[in-house]
C-alpha cells in the first residue's frame, strides 16, 4: 500500500482519500483551513491524518486536488518539501468559459509520467496508459468533454465514462 498526502479538501480530494483508505493506503489530508482539513480527514476514517499546511507533506505521493489556477502557487509554497515525491495533480486546465483547454495543443499541464500503477489499483481502478506525454493534451480535453455533457447533455456531474473492452 501507499503512503498519500492529498492537498485540497472539496469533492475530488473526499472522492480519492474515501478510496485510497478504503484501498489500506496510509493518507494524511492538507487543507488551507486546517478545521476542514480535519473534518475531512475524520469523515474519511481508517486512520486518516491532517498534516499542517505549508509543511513537507508526510506522503510519498502526493495529490494536489485544486482547482487548476491555484496549483502553481501551492506547488511554489510548499517547494523543495515535495522533492523526491510523486506528484500528482488533478486540475482540469479548463478556459474561463469550460468549454476548452486554457493552453495550447502542442503542451499540458502534465510535467511527467511517474508509475502510480499500485496506488490507482488500490482505489480499485483499472490505470490504463494512452501513451507518452503528448497524449497528456488530449486526456485533459477529455476533462472538457465531461463537462460538456454534464451541463448540456446528462445534467449532473453523477456519471462516467468509460471502456468496455469487446470479444474479439
């Protein structure tokens, strides 16, 4: 199992801690407001910690769970204290208006591919890789898609997408 610390305390970072416990990882939960840092770490259970903002976070991955423009700010705050860790971030690089990217097709927010194979696997998630980085660009398009069709077509964030794989 895994050693997590999730940044962030909104839906996305009570989604991932919820399972990651569920799955036996170890997570610690880093909040601005340390109140609700420690609610959510209670809500979520099986030995969930709330580690103070700004310090080094005790996981070996860490989770940034933010909305995209406040990433880089965090990430600069907390500096050298993340050398050596997984980092992954969450954030939809969504435009001002949710229906496009806010960077152009030939980048992404995507610095790295690092094997988080395990982790996903304990959430009890099937990780599937779509290739190098280039196909990062197109993955946070899919983010794009998703809200499309939950404004226009679904209604509601409460659905997936996702694979079937077919007999051949």
């Amino acid at each position: 199992m895994s050693n997590i610390s999730i940044i962030g305390t909104g839906d996305m970072a009570r989604t991932i801690g919820a399972r990651a416990t569920a799955g036996g990882n170890t997570v610690e939960i880093m909040g601005r407001d340390q109140s609700k840092a420690a609610d959510l770490a209670k809500a979520l259970g099986g030995g969930a910690t709330t580690g103070e903002w700004g310090t080094a976070p005790a996981g070996d991955i860490v989770i940034v769970a933010l909305l995209h423009d406040g990433v880089v700010p965090v990430i600069a705050r907390y500096g050298d204290a993340l050398a050596g860790k997984v980092i992954v971030d969450i954030s939809n690089p969504f435009n001002s208006t949710f229906d496009g990217l806010a960077h152009r097709e030939e980048t992404s927010i995507a610095q790295a591919k690092a094997s988080v194979e395990a982790f996903i696997e304990s959430l009890g998630m099937r990780p599937l890789d779509v290739g190098g980085l280039k196909m990062a660009h197109w993955l946070e398009g899919a983010g794009v898609v998703t809200v499309g069709l939950a404004n226009h077509g679904v209604g509601n964030l409460n659905f997936a997408l996702s694979i079937t794989e077919l007999p051949v």
